[in-house]
C-alpha cells in the first residue's frame, strides 16, 4: 500500500499581523468524509506544492482548512461593499477564510484562501458552506479564465465535504481552495474608511503599495498613486472581459479587487449571442451588471474607492476631491485604449493602421453581430479562415449575408494576419450549456464531463479535432446563472 508524501507548506500571517483589525481568527468546519473532486496540478507546482502529497490526508485537510500547518494563523477577513448598488457595512467573509500567505516559486507572495469552509462570524444568518456544483464552476472559469491570459483568482482544488448543503434541495458540500495575488478589494477600503480611523486606512493602503503597486511607494503622493494604479487595472482587466464576452454577474464594490484580478464567479457566464444588453444573473433583476454596462459599473465602482481613500490624497477634503477625479477620469481612455487594442489583435490589423480606421471597423463589426446575434467566439475565431481566403465558415454564421460580405471585404483589403489572430482568439471557452452539464454530472456523482471540460478549456487556443461541440453555442433561449449561496 502505497503511502502518501509528506506535505510541506509555510504559511505566513502578513495580513493578520499588519491588519488585526480586519481579521478574526476563525477554524474552519469539519469535513465528514472529504473526496478531492478536483485539483490544479499545475497551479500546486507554481506554488511549491507537491500534487501528490495535496492528495494525501495531509493535503486533504490543508485544502479543506481543518489541518493547517504548525504557526498557521487562520482568519475571516472584514469588508464592507455596495451590493447592486446598496451600501452594506459589514459584509466580510461569510463563508470563506485566508489560511495564509505562501511565496509561489517565483518569489510571488499568494493568498491561500477557502471557499465555503463554514459559519464565520461575519455569515450574517448564513450556513456558511457550498454545494459542489458552485464550487466546480469557479474551478471551470477560473481555470478558463487563465488560459485566456485574463487576470484571475485560480482554484487550486474542490473537495467535496461529505456533508449536505440545504439549498433549494439538498446538494452535496464542498470546499474551494482559491489562490490570489490576495484578496483585497475595494470594499476592504470601504471598511477601514467607515471605522473613522484614518491610521487603519493608511496601513491598509501601504500594506496595497507593498503588495501589489510598489511603484507608487516612490510617488510624490503614494496614494494617489495607488489609485491611479488600481484604476489602471481594472481598466484593462474590464476591456479583456469584454473581449471575450465574458459577463461577470456581480460586480459589487466587495468583487473589485485591488490588484486587478478577476474574483467570483458565482452568476457569472460567456455570452454567444452578441448583444450588449445580455446578462444571466437570477440576483440582477434589472441587469445592472449587464455585458454592457461592466465598464461603466467598474468605473463607479472605483468611485467609491476613491471616496474611501480621500483622507489620504490630501489634508483639504476639496483639495482630495479634485485629485481623485482628475484620476479618476483616467478610467475611461484607459479602458477605451485596451479595449481598441485588443479589437486590433482579435483582427489581425496591421501595426501602423491609423486608430480611427481601426476603430471605425471594430464599431461596424459590432454593429453587425449585435444585429444577427452573431456567436461572438465563433465568429473571430472563424475570421482566421476568412484571413487566409476562405469567408463562409464566418459568413455562415450571419443571416444579413449583403451585409457580412460588405464587412468582410473592407476588412480583407487591410490585410489582417491570420496567424496572430488565432494565438488571441479561442476555439473553446466554457460554453454556458456545457457547464451545466458537466455540473449536473458532478453533482450526480460523475465527474468524467467535468475533467474533460476543464482539460477543453484549459487549452483555449488549439483547436483539436473530436472536440467540435466544444466550440458551438448552446441551444437558443432563456440561460439564467444562481450565484451559490
């Protein structure tokens, strides 16, 4: 009987230690009868962790929290956050813990975090657990999502607890390991801000510098400086969202992270049709975080950002006020500037092309699919075919044929370079119907669809032959997405 290595792991207490005012020491629940469902081996290599010592009953419990290292330090992190625009002060990790900080090997300091791990006391009336089909779709994104080259979150594993989860019904529980730059968001701000303790928020914001934007720290005003950098970040991490019609579902200020990488994905989904109106949320009843609504969200989003962080732009409140607008403002090109870039990429467009011809044929695109809710995955990745000569497999996707033809023309004479467009555009990204197969599966016991999706997705950009359903759209109609809790 083969027995499992030893697991080796040091986890630090930086944010316990530097903010014991946002941290409260918590144990996470006891795992009945824990099954591994899933694990990143590759993210555990980047990370210094053995993939088969995590399989073990050492690493079992490190995943599920109920066995953390010697010196560990466990915590329920507090924050705050506008939820569909509602100002909740006390919102923190309801059902989820940091075990600590680990440095990858790449000298890179990383959140380990769990997902569904029990009450804390932050749950506010919740049981604070998961069911497993939630947990496998952050595990199924997250791995997309960093395939695609998108900033994000990454599950390290999903083990299912052996304990029941009343939800609707009774589901399977489970636990997500999640691995992060960390998990500061804006509403970690938002909370510092309403304690009324301007040193609490001056820690914080150096603890951001430090961690994420250590150019700032060189700034003439650090703070702002750390602003502008967030804004940055989301600026671009919203445009390549948008990209590749991703709708994110729950853009509170508590899912806007500081560093810029994409968190939660609970209601979250791809869209196929293209339309800017789309969105699948069960929670989002007037689609306040639409498809097309995801800049201008992040841009109010970090509005209130910049209201937390007004104390420490400037000792005069109107003084403070202009600097964070003028910052602020930034958003917009910053984002527009991505957004064009990486329409020029998807195109193939040729370097030099002046940026209103560009933009001009990025514009007349969109027109286009949004008037045939053109499958916006399919499409650019079948623009490659039309690059190198062939037009129908991308025509055949358009029902205004005069029209297509019209695009494609224009687009073809500025001699797109087919071959960069395909290391940008994927066959395959987790197609929404696909996900809910694989999830029913999981759920019923089965979890053979759900590797073989997370193996499809986690190789975007290769089109491999057997796999054609990956690359279709879902049947038409109705698609709506339950945030877990």
């Amino acid at each position: 009987m083969s027995v499992a290595p030893a697991l080796t792991v040091a986890l630090g207490d930086r944010f316990a230690r530097e903010l014991p005012e946002m941290a409260v020491p918590w144990q996470a629940a006891e795992t009945p009868a824990p099954r591994l469902l899933a694990l990143d081996e590759e993210l555990a290599a980047e990370l210094g962790l053995d993939p088969a010592a995590l399989r073990g009953p050492e690493g079992i419990g490190l995943l599920t929290g109920t066995l953390v290292p010697e010196g560990a330090r466990p915590v329920a992190q507090a924050y705050s956050g506008h939820q569909f625009g509602y100002y909740n002060p006390r919102l923190g990790d309801g059902r989820a813990l940091l075990l600590g900080e680990l440095v990858d090997t790449a000298g890179r300091l990383r959140d380990l975090h769990l997902k569904g791990s029990g009450r804390t006391p932050f749950s506010r009336g919740g049981d604070g657990l998961a069911a497993v089909g939630p947990m496998l779709r952050e595990h199924v994104v997250s791995r997309a999502m960093h395939a695609l080259g998108i900033p994000t979150t990454r599950s390290l594993a999903v083990v299912a607890t052996g304990r029941p989860v009343r939800r609707e019904t009774l589901l399977p529980g489970a636990v997500l390991a999640r691995v992060a730059a960390s998990h500061l968001r804006v509403g970690s701000f938002q909370y510092a801000r309403a304690t009324g303790d301007d040193g609490l928020l001056r820690r914080l914001a150096d603890h951001a510098v430090a961690r994420h934007h250590p150019a700032a720290a060189d700034a003439d005003n650090r703070y702002l400086a750390l602003f502008e950098a967030v804004v940055a970040a989301q600026a671009s991490l919203v445009a390549r969202w948008m990209l590749v019609g991703f709708v994110h579902g729950v853009m509170n200020t508590d899912n806007v992270t500081i560093s810029g990488e994409t968190i939660d994905f609970g209601p979250c989904a791809f869209m196929e049709g293209y339309d800017e109106d789309t969105w699948y949320s069960s929670v989002d009843q007037g689609g306040r975080y639409r498809y097309g609504n995801q800049p201008l969200v992040a841009e109010w989003d970090l509005a209130r950002l910049a209201e937390a962080l007004l104390p420490l732009l400037a000792a005069e409140q109107e003084q403070a006020v202009e600097l964070a607008v003028e910052a602020l403002q930034r958003f917009r090109p910053a984002y527009d500037a991505a957004l064009l870039t990486g329409w020029r990429a998807k195109l193939g467009l040729p370097e030099g092309l002046d940026d209103d011809v560009a933009r001009g044929v990025v514009d007349d695109l969109l027109a286009l699919l949004r008037a045939n809710k053109v499958d916006l995955t399919g499409f650019a990745r079948r623009l490659s075919a039309a690059a190198r000569g062939d037009a129908e497999p991308a025509r055949s996707l358009v029902l205004d044929l005069a029209a297509a033809d019209g695009w494609l023309a224009r687009w073809r004479a500025l001699g797109p370079d087919a071959d960069a467009m395909d290391r940008v555009n994927p066959v395959y990204v987790p197609r929404n119907h696909l996900v809910e197969e694989a999830l029913a599966a999981a759920t019923a016991g089965d979890t053979a669809p759900f590797e073989r999706l997370v193996e499809v997705v986690s190789r975007p950009f290769e089109e491999r032959p057997g796999l054609e359903r990956y690359a279709e759209p879902g049947p038409a109609g109705p698609y709506v997405t339950f945030c877990g809790t």
